[in-house]
C-alpha cells in the first residue's frame, strides 16, 4: 500500500510545478517560457499532466484498476483542470488572462497523450501475441 502512493508523488509535484507557473503574475514569468510558443507550451504541459496521472493510476492499482472509465475520468480531470487554471488566470492573476486557444491546446496534449498510450499498448499487445 505505502509503495503504491509513490506512483502519485511525481503526478502531485508535476501539478504543483503546473500550478505554480501557470499562476504567476504576468511580469514574473520568467523569459526562458516566453521565448516558447504559448500553444506548444500548454499542448507539453497538458501531454505531461495526463501522462504522469495515467502512471499513477497503472502502478498504483488502487483505488480503481486502468479501464477505459478511468481513462476518460483521467482526461476529463486533466481538462476540467486546465480549465479551472485558465478561469483563474484570467479572473485572479495581474497582467495574465486565460483563452480558449490555450485550453485547446490544453486538450490536444491530452489527446495526444491518449493516442501515444493507445499506440503503445496495441504494440505490446502485438509483441506479446508474437511470443
């Protein structure tokens, strides 16, 4: 049981270094992030995000097993918090506001991050079949 949690610790110190960033004021976020494109930025965090919740879910195995549902609910989860982020930033945070553009960059990160995981589980499907 005790081993299971370390799944979450890098999921939780990933959201952490999300939120910190993603909250920042304007004039503070520093000049090696805004050299990026925004939409690149927000499509790798949100890749990242899903990716290091979906480990989380597979190597802990509790509370829940990795179904179809609980994939949904991981990108439902990684959506509604993206969201939440881009509601704050533009209702709370000096010199930042939040779009739909970065939220569907958001949600493109997730979705390719589902797409990679699918890709990877039929090819160990396949290689297991073959041996």
């Amino acid at each position: 049981m005790k081993q299971s949690f370390l799944y979450w610790i890098p999921a939780l110190i990933w959201t952490g270094i999300l939120m910190y960033f993603t909250l920042l004021p304007g004039k503070s976020v520093p000049s090696y992030l805004v050299q990026f494109s925004d939409i690149f930025l927000h499509w790798a965090m949100y890749l990242i995000t899903f990716t290091a919740y979906y480990v989380a879910v597979k190597g802990s195995g509790f509370p829940f097993s990795i179904s179809r549902k609980t994939i949904v609910f991981i990108a439902l989860f990684c959506v509604a918090l993206g969201g939440m982020l881009e509601i704050i930033q533009e209702t709370l945070i000096p010199n930042r506001d939040g779009s739909w553009h970065d939220e569907l960059a958001n949600t493109a990160g997730i979705a390719t991050a589902l797409a990679l995981i699918s890709i990877h589980s039929k090819w160990r499907t396949k290689r297991a079949i073959a041996h």
